[in-house]
C-alpha cells in the first residue's frame, strides 16, 4: 500500500480547519485590526456560537495573512478595549484555559496583562509605628530607621561549642532528562508546514521558501518534507529566474541532501512536483 504523503495530511487539516472556521471569524479580525472594537466583539461572539473550541490552526484572512484560530482571545481583548473587564476577564480565562495563546508569545504578553484589565494588587497596610531611632554615624540627611516593636535586648555573650567537620558528601549524579512532548509546539508546526505548502501549490514560492526557512521542525518527517517542498520552492525560483542564480542552486542542493538524509527511500509525489524537480532528487 502507497504511503500518503505528510504534505497531503497537512493540506487537510488546514482545509478542514478552514471549513470549521466561520466567515465571521474573518470579519471579526479585519474588524480588530480597523480598531472597529463594537464590529470586532459581534463577530467574534457569532464565531463562538458557531466554533467555541480555539485550534493552533490557520486561518486565511485575506491572501498570504493567517491567522490563529483563537476567537475568545480577540473578544477578549475587543472587551477590554470598550473597558468592559469583568466581561473580558471571563473571556482570558476561557482563551488561557484552552491552551493555545499561552503558547504563542504575542499573545501571551497581552494574556499576562489581560489587555488592560488585570485586577492590581491591593496596597499592604502599613505598620502601626511605635518609635523610631537614628543610626549612629549614619551620613547627615539621612531618614530615621522605622520600627514595628520595640528594640531587642542585647544578648549575653555566651561561647559556642566547636563545631564538629563531618565527612563530604558525595552527591549522586544527575538522572538524565527524558525530553517530553509538546503537542501545542507540535501542531503549531503541522499548521505551519500546511501553510507552507498551500502556498507551494498556489505558485506562491517565495513565501513557501521563506515559512519553512524560518520554521525548525523537530519530527524526523515533518523535517523531511519541509526540507523538499523548501528545495521544490527554490527550484522553481531558480528557473523563473533563467538558472542563473548560483547561491539559490547552493541552497537547492543543501535541501535535496537534508530530505535525502532524513527520507533516504523516500520518492517525490509526482502528482505535486514537476518530472524535472524529481529527476533533480534523484541523483
């Protein structure tokens, strides 16, 4: 049985999350983005009667601009902008709860100051002030030293046993560190790779080139795959350019032998890339 392609799971699954994503999910953004906060709350409480559930997933908002799919976390902060907190406080809670936005720095700095609407801390009460004294010789100008309690009375003097040296322990050695999981980090790439190869089969080479430049990915095949859909991209640069561009050849090159490294019995689909590109993958 032919294996599917990775490239064909990820295109999927940013086609499906497109398809549980409603319009109002997109009018809701551009709205954010205009500074429209009433038009950007009704959109995004439409999307959530629709969709409540956030996904690391993409959504395309208009041409190469994507967008996470995190609607309680832009109601939240179209709330907090109308200064409406105790409603935008609910809805951080709910973004933070589902775990997407921690994960993702932007959004995590304006979850951590809840868009403005993080409660302060009350102020301490001050101690009940019962003398105060100065330092001798302290510097001239300087601010009396405040007290709670009276001052203690000096201690006798007494003589400490000599302390005994006891042996050196010998610490045992560190366990090793078994790395763990990150689902979140984990389908952020998926949705990464899947914008970049959507790209790839709408002719947008560049921004293919450029997403899986930027992106690390830590699985092995995710790896393999962006590292050919990266070399595809190039190569096709490379001949709209007129083959003349010897550093993006380099860069070709580097990439067919990283996927060829990381999939040695792996073979280009035919049905994506170009007979001239597979041949290229083969030597």
């Amino acid at each position: 049985m032919m294996r599917t392609s990775i490239a064909f799971v990820l295109l999927f699954f940013a086609m499906s999350l497109e398809a549980q994503a409603p319009t109002s999910f997109r009018e809701g953004v551009l709205a954010f983005e205009k500074k429209e906060w009433k038009n950007a709350e009704k959109f995004m409480r439409e999307t959530i009667a629709v969709n409540p559930k956030e996904s690391s997933g993409t959504v395309s908002i208009a041409g190469s601009w994507f967008e996470t799919y995190v609607p309680h976390y832009f109601l939240a902060r179209a709330l907090a902008k109308q200064g409406r907190c105790a409603e935008a406080l609910k809805e951080f809670d709910e973004t933070e709860r589902q775990g997407v936005t921690p994960a993702i720095p932007d959004f995590a700095r304006h979850l951590q100051t809840r868009g403005g609407c993080k409660p302060q801390a009350k102020p301490a009460k001050p101690k009940e002030i019962v003398f105060e004294t100065t330092v001798p010789f302290a510097e001239e100008g300087a601010t009396p030293v405040t007290t709670s309690a009276p001052p203690p009375a000096k201690p006798r003097e007494t003589v400490k046993p000599r302390e005994t040296v006891k042996p050196r322990e010998i610490a045992p050695p560190p366990k090793e560190v078994v790395p763990t999981r990150d689902p979140v980090r984990e389908s952020a790439m998926r949705s990464r790779l899947a914008v970049a190869v959507t790209a790839y089969l709408h002719g947008r080479y560049d921004e293919t080139a450029q997403i899986l430049a930027e992106t690390k990915f830590d699985d092995r095949a995710a790896a393999a795959e962006a590292a050919l859909f990266r070399a595809a991209a190039r190569f096709a640069l490379y001949r709209i350019g007129g083959e003349k561009d010897t550093a993006l050849r380099a860069q070709i090159d580097a990439d067919v032998r990283q996927y060829r490294s990381l999939a040695p019995n792996a073979r280009p689909d035919a049905r994506i890339f170009p007979p001239s590109f597979i041949a290229l993958t083969a030597r």
